[in-house]
C-alpha cells in the first residue's frame, strides 16, 4: 500500500515513474537552436536512441499546458518570469496610457519570451495578429526599429543599456533603417513609439507586479480562441503549438 511506503521507497517510486516516462528521446535540437554552435555544413549527427522512440508529444521536464490553453497560461507556464513584461504594462498604466498601449506592452517581448529572440518584433506580430487589433500588433512589430532611434518630442532617448551590450560603435542593419522611416510617416507611429517609451530597459527585479491585473485589459482586447491557442485554425496557431512542444521530433 502507498500509505505503508518510506520516505526513500516513495522517492524511488517517483525517479521510476518519471525515467519510464523519459524512454522517449527528449533531446533533439533544432536547427536554428544549434545554428552559431557548429558547422553549418557538416550534418547533424542522429543521437543513439537504443530503441527508444521519439518524443512527438508534451515534454515531461516542462510544466503541462492546459487542454484548452489561454494567452495566461502561456505566460504562467512557458513566459515566466516575465517580470519585464509586467512591469512594462503597469508602467504604461501608470503613466495613464490606453489599453491598446497596455496590452502592447504586455505582449511586446513575448516572442524573447518563449520562442526566438532575433526580430522578435516581427515573431511577436505574427503570433498576435489573429488575436489583437491590427494597431497592437503593428506597434509590437515596429517597437523593434524605433528603440534604436531617439524621439526628443516624448522624452525617448537610444538606451545607455544598448551602448553596454552592442558597444558605442554599433549601427543598426539597413532593414531596420528603413522599417524605422516607414513607421516614422505612420498613422499608429506613436503608438508604436509609447511602446519604447515604456518599456523597461533596466526593471527592478524587486518589484512584483501580478498578472492578473491585467485580466480585464486582456478580455476586453485579446481575442481568445475557444479551442485554446495553438489549437485553433489561425495563421499562426503552429507558433503557439511550437511554444507548448518545443522539444517534438517533427
């Protein structure tokens, strides 16, 4: 009987349960996850499976996501900490800022979150486009550009934090230039810039900031679907399903 176990006779239990549901392989990597490790060139070598098969489905090493999942619980099982995001969103309340710009800052770094961090403006438009209004996701999209160019009009100066990790010399690639001038004549321009304006480039771990907070902001501006997002039909439902099996073999 269970009641009857030890201590050390449960523990065992438990490490027995958990290796019978690791006899699947857990371990592949994506290409672009090695890519900048190894030659590009050379093929990827097929790791020993000694009769195992492959993972295809929910990872044991990673919290489960509900049946249905919602946009929160996404952030509480695969984007937290998101201590920055938070605080991001509460700065823009504070700072008397509409929900669409709220909800913005909420979501502008999801994709660094939980998927990819280079263009993550554009990863993070492209998740949010079926879900949010078209302003809120142009505005994620083309945060990206703006926080590299200054606007004295709103205070919004090239982070001291940039200058520390690129160093004083670095110039943005052409592409965000151009991004940069074609959001600059833009209609939802400042929207977009709101998003630099309060974003956090320096957050104080200190302060905790709960989620649900913005509960009725994201009720009320994101568009959640019933069968759960990455279980729907959108565009970009296979981001969301990434996000949730990220180590599935295909």
């Amino acid at each position: 009987m269970i009641d009857s176990m030890t201590t050390l006779e449960r523990a065992e239990a438990a490490e027995h349960a958990l290796s019978q549901e690791l006899d699947r392989l857990v371990i592949m990597k994506s290409v672009i996850y090695t890519s900048g490790e190894r030659d590009p060139r050379v093929p990827v070598p097929r790791p020993p499976d000694q009769g195992k098969r492959y993972l295809m489905g929910h990872d044991p090493r990673l919290a489960r996501m509900p049946g249905k999942p919602t946009l929160f619980d996404f952030f509480k099982y695969r984007f937290a900490p998101a201590n920055h995001l938070l605080q991001s969103a509460r700065l823009a309340q504070k700072n008397g800022m509409g929900e669409k710009i709220v909800l913005a800052c909420l979501l502008h770094d999801i994709a660094i979150a939980g998927f990819i961090r280079g263009d993550h403006g554009y990863w993070a438009a492209q998740m949010l486009e079926p879900y949010v209004d078209a302003e809120v996701s142009w505005a994620i999209r083309y945060h990206q550009a703006l926080r590299f160019f200054a606007d004295e009009s709103v205070g919004y100066r090239y982070p001291e934090l940039y200058t520390r990790l690129f160093g004083p010399d670095y110039t943005p690639e052409p592409y965000i230039e151009q991004a940069y001038r074609y959001a600059r004549d833009h209609t939802w321009y400042m929207t977009a810039r709101l998003v630099t304006v309060n974003d956090l480039y320096s957050f104080d771990p200190s302060v905790q900031v709960e989620l649900e907070e913005f509960t009725d902001v994201v009720g009320r501006n994101f568009k959640q679907p019933k069968e759960g997002l990455g279980l729907d039909a959108s565009p970009s439902a296979h981001m969301w399903r990434t996000i949730m099996w990220p180590t599935r073999y295909l």
